[in-house]
C-alpha cells in the first residue's frame, strides 16, 4: 500500500537482546524504506504492569533507543517518538473509553493471559484491563493504517478495527452526507466513479472483501479528491458515514524463533540471553559455554540436534550446507560440541559487530539521540493534533 503509515511500539526494557532484534527491530528496518514509520516507546503501557515502580523508565528509554539506532532504525526515515511526550494519546484514549463496552475489553485474549502470568502483581486496576484501548488510541491517533504484529496480538489490531467502526457510526454521519458523497464522486470522472460504485456493489451486496480492499487503495490512489472527501467515499464503500478513523490492518511480520542459550524464549529475566551491545569476549564465552545435547556425555557419544539448544541458532544464523554438516556429525559423533557452535559464534559476532559500533556512536553522544526523540515527539504531536481536533469536532467539542 504505497505511502500507508505503519504504528508500533516497544515498552521500555532497557538494553535490548537478540530476541528483540530478529522480533522486532530487523523487521522495522525493512519496514522504514517501504512505509511512512512512527516507532515509540511505550512507557505509558509500561506503567498498566509496573506502576508501583516507574523510577527505572527513565534510563531503560534511553538505552532502548540506542538500540534501535545501533540496529539501524533511521530517524531520518521513520518517525521516533515518546508515548508521554504526546498527550493526543491520553485524550483519545479517554473519548474512545466513553463508546468503548466494558465487555470487549474483558473479553481480550491477552487479559486474562496476562492476569494469570502476572498473579504475583495487583493487577486490578483500568490501567490494566483498559490498555488494549490505550493501544488503539496509539495507532488510531496518526490514522495508521497498517499495524506490524506477530499472530498473537492479531487480536488487538481487530480489536483497533471493531472500535473505529463504532466511532465513525456514531459520529461520522454528516446532515449532507450523501450531498458531499456525491460531489466527491463527480470530481473523479465518470470511469472512475463508475469504477468505485462497482466496487461498492460487491462488498455491499456480495460481502465481497477483496473488492473493499481493491477499493480502499484505489480511493488512495486519487489525486483529484481531498483528505475529507477521501474519508466520506470509505464510509460510503462500507455503508457508515465518514470514515474519520480508518480501520487499521495487521501486517504479520517475519519473525525468527530467537532462542536463549539454554533454548528456551529469549529474555533478561530468564538471564539468557545475548544484548545487541555486549562486547565480542562476553557474547563468545556465553555461546561457547551454552547447553548442548545432555545426553550426549562424551566426545564419542552421538548426539540429537533435536535435544540441543545450538541447533536452534543454526536454524536462525546457519545455511543449509552448515545444517546438514551439523546433523550429520553430531549424530556420528564426527564432530564435537565446540566445533558444532563455532559458526554459530562466527555468525553472531559478525552481525552485532556493526550495532554495537554504531551503538558506541550513539553512546558517546547522549545529546544527539535526546535531539532525535524530541524532533520525532514534536513531529508527532503535530500529526496527532491534526488527527484530535477531527475527533472533537465530530463529537461536538469544538468551541471556536
């Protein structure tokens, strides 16, 4: 979708690790040369978990966004920003709670899922259940129209969808909807007009999906009409009045199965894992010293690459010549573990080697990366603004 505006966020964790990196932050690299980016540290989601302790937020921001430069997020391409630093977040996040029913927000996958992992905290405050509208707000606040999510947060972004359906059914019908519908229409020509009402035709009469997304970037690719006309010929294709917040789609993202060193998910707290910045002696001595096959005691003992947490690295870093090498000799025992890891270690070392140098940029000039974020939070803001005083206006809160 040419010109489409991605949204996505990361909470606030500090130093970020290989896990982030093939999850998150190779994908927003890609992402940066083909869409219209706003990446942002989610400190304010950090605080429905952590509230009791925010001191730490601070410091993990900045560390974390250092990373994402170190990782080769360009700010010259993408927009980085803080949630805080925004306000139209909070704002929007209150309109919507007031048309959101309390039984949608109770009935997200990832409530009672999260609740459960984290019973050792009281989680039993809105913050809580109301961050999947919190996370609406963020995406729906820059109209975004395009959301990159792995297959379980699938349901947020439908979540997104539902929400903005409702907000422009109860306010985006306008007295002269179909006047302006019309004029709008005429100024594309008649092939065109007939072109989009054939389009209509199909979704409204058919439920025929791909003609409303054939539609949807068809509208998008008109230069005749203006932004507002743009948003009443979306309502008008879905029958709601104008579509003031667009539905976002999810794009699924590739995501690498990063493994920690003793194979299970990566992550700080499980103190398995490798951070894009650590020096090459700490990331070879952790790789070189990290579990393999238990049961394979002796040198001359065959193994199961199955068993052994190297395996999965070779699934992430090796070719398929160096996996069937590895397959072959440690089932034969032709070769050790510490041979079996060293491409391994190879690979790694050379693709951090780039991030951490581009990191100790970033770390010697503290000054430079607050002056990125600050210009990404005021170029923000002023997406954000434009986008606020729509809702208000459509909700009868304007008084000038």
């Amino acid at each position: 979708m040419q010109n489409a505006r991605i949204l996505s966020g990361m909470r606030p964790t500090g130093r970020l690790h290989l896990g982030h990196y093939h999850g998150v932050l190779k994908n927003w690299v890609e992402l940066q040369h083909q869409y219209d980016c706003f990446f942002f540290v989610a400190d304010w989601h950090a605080l429905t978990t952590h509230y009791d302790d925010p001191t730490k937020i601070p410091e993990a921001t900045w560390e974390m966004v250092v990373d994402w430069l170190a990782a080769g997020v360009n700010p010259g391409e993408a927009t980085l920003f803080i949630q805080s630093q925004v306000p139209e977040h909070a704002e929007l996040h209150l309109l919507l709670s007031m048309i959101t029913p309390t039984a949608w927000l109770e009935r997200m996958p990832t409530y009672k899922d999260q609740k459960a992992k984290l019973r050792e905290r009281d989680l039993d405050t809105y913050g809580f259940l109301g961050y999947p509208l919190l996370q609406s707000a963020d995406i729906l606040i820059y109209k975004a129209n395009v959301v990159p999510v792995g297959e379980d947060q699938v349901a947020h972004v439908e979540f997104t969808r539902e929400l903005a359906r409702r907000f422009n059914h109860i306010y985006g019908m306008e007295a002269d909807f179909e006047e302006k519908v019309d004029q709008a229409i005429k100024k594309m020509g008649k092939k065109n007009a007939k072109l989009l009402k054939n389009y209509r035709k199909a979704y409204r009469e058919q439920g025929d999906e791909e003609a409303l997304n054939t539609a949807h970037a068809f509208l998008h690719s008109q230069q005749n009409i203006t932004v507002n006309d743009r948003e009443r010929l979306l309502g008008y294709l879905e029958g709601s009045g104008r579509s003031i917040l667009p539905e976002p789609q999810p794009l699924l993202t590739k995501t690498a199965k990063m493994p920690g060193l003793d194979g299970e998910k990566m992550s700080k707290s499980y103190h398995n894992a490798i951070a894009l910045r650590d020096e090459p002696e700490t990331v070879e001595k952790a790789l070189r010293t990290m579990q393999t096959d238990t049961q394979r005691v002796r040198r001359t003992d065959p193994g199961d690459p199955a068993r052994c947490p190297v395996w999965k690295f070779h699934e992430v870093y090796s070719g398929e010549e160096v996996k069937a090498w590895v397959q072959a000799g440690c089932r034969s025992a032709d070769i050790g573990c510490i041979e079996c890891k060293q491409p391994v270690i190879d690979a790694v070392l050379v693709e951090l080697k780039e991030i951490r140098e581009r990191g100790r940029d970033y770390e010697e000039q503290p000054e430079l990366v607050r002056n990125i974020i600050y210009d990404g939070c005021e170029a923000a803001r002023e997406v954000a603004q434009g986008v606020i005083a729509e809702v208000r206006q459509a909700m009868s809160l304007r008084y000038r």
